[in-house]
C-alpha cells in the first residue's frame, strides 16, 4: 500500500497519522501536486492528494474516502470513529469544522501566494477569511467547553482529534498572523498536546 502526497497538506498528513494509529504498514511517496506534477499523472491522472495505491493497483482519492475504507479494515479496537451513533454525530461536527479550516486556509493560501496581486479579488478573500474564522469559532467552543474525557471523544485519540490539530497546526503554518491563536486558546493547547504524540511527531508537516 502507497499513500501518495507531500506532507505540508493537511489531507495527506490526516491519512498518514490515522494509518500509524490503526497500525496498518504502508509506503509513503511525497509527490508534490505541483513539483512532480507529471509523475504524479502516471499513478494519478487527477493528480489529486492524497492518493492511496493498494496491493492491487486501485486508487483511492480524497482523505475522507481513504479513511473511509481504512476504518473498515483496521483492527476493531483499532478504528478511530465511534459506534456509538451520537459520539459519531459529535465526531462528523468536528470533522466537518476542521476539514471547512483546511479547505479555506487552502483558498487563502492560492489567493495570496499563487495569484499575482493585480488579480486577487480583497472581497473574496475576506469572505474566505471570514468563513475560517467562522470554523474554528465553532472548534473553539467545542474545545473550551467541559468534558469528562481526555480527548475530544473518549481517553484515546480518534478521527476527530487527528483532524483538528492537523487543521490548526496547517493554518498556522501556512497563514502565520492570519489566524491569532490568541483568540483560539483551546485549539492551541489542544494542538500542541496532540503534535507531541508519537504519530504526529513522527509524520512532520513539511
């Protein structure tokens, strides 16, 4: 099994860290979409990160749907999403706030550093920012408010917890002073606790 993608995107990075947690062994290629865009096409033709190659040849594209997949074959005591169906609501809220973080960090880093400045548009930007801060307002909330456990769900790491701190660690890294994390103080605590685990340690955003 191939997980194909560079690191600094937090979708690749989210699949990387839930397969060291479900303990499924695999290889890891960092094609860049941009910087090995033609080797990228031979496995990929969508050229689309993550990209995972199984044992038998088919792809599989787009983190959710990777994980998707990865959660059935992983080891019951394994698996990152709950069974209970209300724990797993709460989990898909999170998950959703923190992919919407991603994918709008996402928008603002093409705008401002891909697009020549004579071209941006401020308003679009503005809503883009606007709706970054809007998903980590709701992340921040869901962090600050009190819970019995020590992690988002339970006493263990889930999906949840892996896609948050990614999605925070990703903004601040890409977009420094655009986010301030003093206005989020949960999330940094939270991301901060999550980056010194082992599997986030050693699956670096590069």
């Amino acid at each position: 099994m191939q997980l194909i993608g560079m690191l600094d995107s937090p979708f690749v990075r989210r699949v990387a860290i839930s397969l060291a947690l479900y303990g499924i062994p695999y290889e890891h290629r960092a094609l860049s979409v941009f910087r090995h865009f033609d080797e990228f096409a031979r496995i990929n033709p969508a050229i689309k990160a993550p990209t995972l190659v199984m044992d038998d040849g088919t792809t599989l594209i787009d983190s959710s749907l990777i994980l998707e997949y990865l959660e059935r074959v992983a080891a019951p005591e394994r698996r990152l999403m709950p069974e209970d169906l209300g724990a797993q609501v709460k989990a898909l809220h999170l998950i959703g706030f923190a992919l919407a973080a991603c994918e709008k960090t996402m928008h603002d880093v093409y705008e401002t550093l891909l697009r020549p400045a004579e071209k941006r548009h401020e308003p679009w930007l503005e809503r883009v920012q606007q709706q970054l801060h809007g998903a980590y307002g709701q992340l921040e909330a869901a962090l600050a408010a009190p819970r019995s456990t020590r992690w988002l769900l339970g006493e263990r790491v889930m999906q949840a917890d892996i896609t948050v701190a990614i999605a925070w660690r990703f903004t601040q890294y890409m977009l420094p002073g655009v986010v301030d994390p003093a206005r989020y103080p949960a999330l940094v605590a939270f991301s901060a606790r999550a980056e010194a685990l082992p599997e986030f340690v050693a699956t670096p955003l590069e």
